[in-house]
C-alpha cells in the first residue's frame, strides 16, 4: 500500500506542476506580448536608464621641476563641461541658464547643439574656472555633465617657457621639452566600466578595466633663481639698446649642465595667444656667424702645432692685410704684438696671419673637437648644428675669416660648451637640460694649451682688454668679446650681433656663461659695450647665489681658526 | 528517508546561508565602490590642492618678489665692499 502511495502521488504532483508552469509562461508570454507590442516605451525607458560604459579614468601629467625640486610645470585638475545634445534640445528652457553662466549667447549653443543633434557628446567649454564649474553643478540641468581635465600651469611663466615648452588642449606636448619628453610625462590613462542612470550619474562601478597610470615628474638642470636673473638682465639689455633678440646660456663647468638659458623674445605660456616669432629657444635653434669669440679657437689650433706660443710675435703693421684681394682690417694698427696680443686687442690681422699657417685639415680639426658644426646632443626639438664647412673646400680668405669667427654659424649653447671645455683643462661635455644625464668629459685639447689659452682670456678683463665691463667684483673673469657684422643677401649689413662668452672664477672657473645680443640700434652694437656688462650682472648674482668663494678679494680675509666644520656664526 | 530529509534540510540552508552571503557581499562591494568613489575624490582634491599650493609657493618664491620685499619693506641692501669679511676655512 505504501508502496502504491508512494508511485501514484508523484504523478499527480507531476499535473499539479505541469499546470502551475504553464500558467506561469501564459503570464510571461503576456508580459511579453504587452511590452513588446502595446507598450513598447516602458522597455526602452529602462534599458536606457540602465547602461553599462567604460569611461576613461584621466591621468596627471608629471611636474617639471628645477635642478632644486622648485616646481617649473604643474598640472592641476579643472572642470571642463560637456553635453549630450539629445538630451539638452529636449528642454530647450535649460539653454538660457547654462549660457548666462557661461558667459555666452544661447542662441549661438542651441545653433551648435542642432548642428550636431545626433551624436550623444560635445564639448561646450574645456578648462573651467572653478567658480564657472561650481555655477554649472549647482544648476543640475539633464544633459550637462562635468569632465575632470588636467590644465597645467606654468609658475614661472615667460622665463622658463622657451626650454619648457607648452602642451596642447589635450594635453601632449607642443614644443620644447613638453614635446621631448612628452612620453615619459605623459601618464597612461585608465579605463572603467560603470553603470550609468540616463542622468548619467554612476550608479555602480563594476570593475576598473585599467589601472591608470600618473606620469613621472622631470627633474631639470636649470636653477630658477638664476633663470630669473638671467631674463631680467637680458630683457632689460634687450630694451635698452633696442635690439631684436638675444639669448643668455649659464653652463655648470664641471658637470656641462644647463643652469640657465632665456632668450628674448619670449612668451607667456599660461596663454594661448603665442606669437610665433618668441616661441624659439634661440639659444638651441637659432645659428649666427659669432665673429671674434671664435678667436681663442684659432689660437688653441696654432699652439697645438708647437710653432706658436703665447709670446710668439706677430706684426700686424699696418692694421690691415690683404688676402686674394680681401681686405681684412683691425680696428686701429695695434704694431708689433704677440699672440697673448691678439686675444686681449681681438686683432683681425694677426688671426688671420695665424690661420694662414695652419694646415686646413688641421684648422678644421680643433674646430670639430670642440663641436663647431655638431648638434650639442641634448635631444631639444629643432635643435641646430651650426655650419662648418669641411677643410676641402675652404678657399683661403675663408680659412683666414674663420679664424675670427665668420663663414662659420654656431648656436650659442654650442659656444658655451666649446668655453667650458677652454675653461676646464681642454674637457668638453655635452651640455645636459634634464638631472641624470651622464656626460663623460672627452679630453679635446691639451690640458696646458687649454691654461694658456685661458689665461690669455683672462687679459681680457684686464687693464688693456676690450671685455673691461664684463669684471666682477672680488672675481678673476676670463672671455672673449665678439661683435660681427650680420650677413645679408647683399653682402654684410650695417647691422651687428655683440656677443661674449667667458667663464669665472678665473683662478678654478665653475660657471661659463655666453651672451648674445642680436641687432642692438641704440648707436651702440660692440660685444665689449653691449654683451659684456649683461655677462657681468648675472655673473655677480650668480655667483653669490650659487655660494661660489671670490678668488681675487682685496677686503679684509679673516682666518676661522676653532670653528668646527658645520658649525655656523 | 530522515536522512533524505535531513540532507535536504541542511541543503536548504546552505542555499539560504549562500543566498545571504552573496546579498551580503553584493551590498558590501557596493559599500566598498562608494568608499572607493570618496577617496578617489578625497585624494584628486588633495592632490589638486597641493598642485595649487606648489603653485603659490613657486609665486610667492620668486626671486623678484622676494627682493622687492626685501628692498622695499625691509630696507635691506647688497652690502657695500668695506663691509664685507671674508672668512677662509681653517
């Protein structure tokens, strides 16, 4: 019996079942049939209230910093406002507000929004100010939502803007080191997926499809302080004597770093109104014919020939020499003088008689050493080479011309690193911009030529030289001024470029600086008048920021005797 | 057959406890997004921020300005050559 009970009840639960699915399907298929066919809108509303997206999760570009961690690039999270026109067209009233806060007709979006009514994302206005931002949230209005963008902001504005560059809306480098390095500060953004209600708030963050990545903070060579010393001098030189642009280049001598370099003109980068004529690092792309700075070069190639010396006489009577029917001319008729002579009076004529007993090759060869006609290798956009033409196919007047410093174009940051080469026992570095860079010293003259060289350099702050107002108080100061008429498509123009290069403290130089003023036409254009008070100014404050001891003090030096090291007062 | 219905009752509160715990931790992943969502907007305001206090203190910083407060406020001024000792290290 049990055994009967047991096999008839499963059958007729089996019925009982079978009759309860079959009410339940008929009740689905109904559903079914009234969403589907009857009423179809409240399906779609659903579905799009409801909708899965991946958004894309926005990444902080790295700062640029100076050689003391002091911030030169800094990017900082701002609104930018977008809309879906779908959305928007449909409450035509939430125009007006937006456009009051916004600052613009409403006409003039709703024309736009209509223009592109089929797609479900516009910009209206990227980069917000804040209180803008604040406004446009607090009006909750269906259809206008607020994007979080990196604006990046550069403190120091027009001073750093030529090595620094800017970036784009988007944030990828334009130009300078934005754009060099544009890979290593640009960060990888991630992406999420999340769903959103049709108000396009998040209702649940279903999983992070992507991690994103910051990008990395570049460290710079450039010391602030003295980036801002510099351009201040330089715009003041600039005004003064009216010229057309200039560019100042502060080398580090034992390391080949950069610790400033400005030019003028210059722009601001925190807007976007740019004139293209400042946006250039002239000091990096810009080439120039640099005349009598080029002089110690000539002189160091003589010495290594062993037929020259510091003492070796040189007649320039009667000031001026012929050479395959060019004349070359000094100044005055400097006479009898000797080759230590020829850099502290910068004579044309006994530069050339020098240049015409070197061999070409030879000539050609101390010029390339010390990087004349080579990119400087420090990886800037449009950096320069400069131009010089292999020994082949120099005519004779031109070997003669090189010697002081014509039919040869360098760029000024290549002057600097040929100096500090001069300046350091005949090492030459390649001038670094970013903190890390390893620039193994290559030995390029011989150390004693290099100290004759600069020791005549250094007469040329001296009582008799042309460089007289590049002197710094308490300081030993070596250079060489340079004035050089500009080429044009008629040959050389009245007009000039007055440069000069040098390096202090003479006695163990640490900083070598170069100046060049390009078309000054206040009456004035000589390097000795123009170039070299500007080297003088920074030179002073540089070397008091930078802590560097005088080497030819004449006030009282006292001797610390029992004071511990680290020890201060 | 108890045994048949004691394994269906301790099924049945498994699936129970399982139904549970998957609401449990349903409603705790979306407590810990919402956690997520805060600190994610707690730590952008820090950081923007610190990016608008780097930027001040760059601004305040500047050596122009630092000397015109020098000069101006403080009266101060490059001490004349007479004035200056030089001390050699020892």
């Amino acid at each position: 019996m049990s055994q009967e009970r047991t096999y008839m009840a499963p059958v007729s639960r089996l019925y009982g079942f079978l009759l309860i699915f079959l009410l339940c399907s008929i009740a689905l298929v109904a559903r079914a049939v009234n969403l589907q066919i009857v009423d179809t809108e409240f399906l779609q509303d659903q579905g799009e209230a409801r909708y899965l997206r991946e958004v894309v999760v926005p990444t902080r570009r790295g700062n640029i910093l100076d050689r003391n961690g002091e911030p030169l690039a800094v990017s900082t999270p701002v609104d930018s406002v977008w809309v879906n026109p779908k959305v928007l067209l449909q409450s035509p009233g939430d125009i007006e507000p937006l456009a009051n806060v916004l600052g613009v007709d409403a006409d003039e979006i709703e024309r736009r929004l209509t223009q592109r009514s089929t797609r479900e994302f516009v910009w209206l206005r990227r980069r917000l100010h804040p209180d803008v931002a604040a406004q446009i949230e607090s009006l909750k209005l269906h259809g206008v939502f607020l994007q979080k963008e990196y604006r990046r902001f550069y403190p120091a504005g027009e001073v750093t803007s030529h090595v620094i560059g800017f970036t784009n809306i988007d944030d990828i480098g334009q130009e300078g080191l934005e754009l060099a390095y544009n890979d290593w500060l640009q960060g990888k953004p991630g992406l999420k997926r999340i769903i959103r209600d049709r108000r396009g708030r998040t209702i649940e963050h279903v999983e992070m499809v992507k991690e994103s990545v910051p990008g990395h903070d570049l460290s710079l060579t450039i010391d602030r302080r003295l980036q801002y010393l510099a351009y201040r001098e330089l715009k003041r030189t600039v005004l003064k004597h009216g010229a057309r642009s200039g560019s100042v280049v502060l080398l580090d001598v034992k390391s080949g770093e950069v610790l400033a370099m400005v030019n003028q003109p210059s722009y601001n980068p925190n807007h976007s109104d740019m004139d293209s004529e400042g946006l250039r690092n002239r000091a990096i792309t810009d080439v120039f014919e640099p005349g009598s700075v080029m002089k110690p070069f000539a002189v160091a190639s003589a010495l290594e020939t062993g037929r020259w010396t510091p003492t070796t006489p040189i007649d320039t009577t009667p000031g001026t020499i012929n050479v395959s029917g060019h004349t070359i001319s000094d100044h005055r008729n400097y006479g009898p003088i000797d080759v230590t002579r020829l850099i502290t009076k910068s004579s044309n004529v006994a530069a050339t008689k020098i240049a015409l007993d070197l061999e070409p090759e030879h000539m050609w060869n101390t010029y390339d050493r010390f990087g004349f006609g080579d990119v400087t290798g420090t990886g800037f956009p449009g950096e320069s080479a400069g131009v010089l033409r292999n020994h082949r196919r120099w005519r004779r007047v031109e070997q003669a011309t090189l010697a002081y410093g014509y039919g040869i174009s360098v760029t000024v940051l290549q002057l600097a690193e040929a100096f500090a080469a001069l300046a350091d026992e005949g090492r030459l570095r390649r001038p670094s911009l970013v903190m890390g860079a390893t620039n193994p010293p290559a030995s390029v003259l011989d150390p004693t030529i290099a100290r004759q060289v600069a020791a005549m350099l250094e007469t040329v702050t001296g009582p008799e030289g042309t460089g007289k107002n590049a002197r710094v108080e308490n300081y030993r100061v070596s250079g060489k001024t340079g004035t050089s008429r500009k080429a044009s498509a008629s040959g050389y123009a009245s007009r000039y470029i007055a440069s000069f290069a040098g390096f202090v403290p003479s006695s163990d130089p640490e900083l070598v600086g170069v100046v060049m003023i390009n078309d000054p036409s206040g009456g004035q254009y000589y390097g000795g008048l123009v170039a070299a008070p500007l080297f003088s100014t920074v030179m002073t404050g540089a070397l008091r920021l930078l802590d560097i001891p005088p080497d030819n003090y004449e006030g009282m030096i006292v001797k610390a005797a029992g004071v511990s090291p680290g020890g201060g007062q | 057959m108890n045994a048949r219905l004691i394994v269906i009752l301790i099924a049945l509160a498994a699936v129970i406890c399982s139904t549970l715990g998957v609401v449990y931790a349903r409603h705790e992943s979306r407590r810990a997004a919402v956690q997520l969502g805060l600190l994610e907007d707690q730590r952008d305001e820090i950081i923007a921020e610190w990016s608008r206090l780097q930027l001040e203190q760059a601004w305040l910083a500047d050596a122009s300005h630092v000397e015109s407060k020098a000069r101006e406020h403080l009266g101060m001024e490059i001490p004349e050559q007479a004035l200056i000792l030089v001390v050699e290290k020892p």
